[in-house]
C-alpha cells in the first residue's frame, strides 16, 4: 500500500517518547504491564529495558528509533490491518515497521497471549 511522502516524514519526525507513553496507556488499560510492552518492543527491536529508557530519555524521533533498532527477522510475519493499513503492503520500510510496533502493541492491548505476539521467538 502506498502512503503519501508527507505522512512518512511525519512518521519518521515523530518522537519515540511522545508516543511511549500512549502505548503504555493503551496496554495498562487493558489489564497488560509495563514488562509485556517491553517484552514485545524487546522482541521485534532488540533494544532491552535500559537502551530503551536511554532512547526515551534523548528523545529519539522513530527515524532514529528504528535506524539503531536490530529488526526481528521474523517481523515479516506480522500482518493485518493497523491504522487503517494493511502492514505487509506499506511500502516505505521506517512506516512498515513503526506500524509493526503499533500493531504489536494493539494484539497485546487486545489481549493475545505474548508467545502468539512474538511469532516464532
């Protein structure tokens, strides 16, 4: 699927921190913790709790974000439809994985078990 170039750089310029905290929100509401959200950041980034605090604490736009990010090899197995896109079909690799976060985010927010989430860890 394609995104206009505007909506990628907007993306890309988005500050990881700003975003954080909604995620956590979302998962908490939920009945999910903290230590799931990172479980499943962990996973499809590589990045562990510390390095993760470090990148929220220098505020990294998501550019940045995923630019230092180990992409799981597995992340291609993430599919479906998130904010209104399918994931598999976005064509712009930083959108395709900020979008693999969110929908990581809502499966868990949703209440899918974390080993179903972390497909084939």
């Amino acid at each position: 699927m394609n995104t206009t170039g505007l909506h990628d750089e907007r993306i890309a310029k988005m500050i990881f921190a700003s975003v954080y905290p909604l995620y956590l929100a979302k998962v908490e509401k939920k009945g999910r913790t903290k230590e799931e959200l990172h479980q499943v950041i962990t996973w499809l980034t590589s990045f562990n709790n510390e390095q993760l605090k470090d990148l929220i604490e220098k505020k990294v736009t998501f550019e940045t974000f995923f630019w230092l990010a180990t992409l799981n090899p597995n992340a291609y197995l993430i599919t479906g439809v998130i904010c209104g896109y399918r994931v598999e079909e976005i064509e712009n690799p930083l959108t395709q994985q900020v979008r693999y976060l969110d929908k990581l985010v809502d499966e868990l927010a949703k209440g899918r078990k974390v080993e179903k989430i972390l497909r084939g860890w």
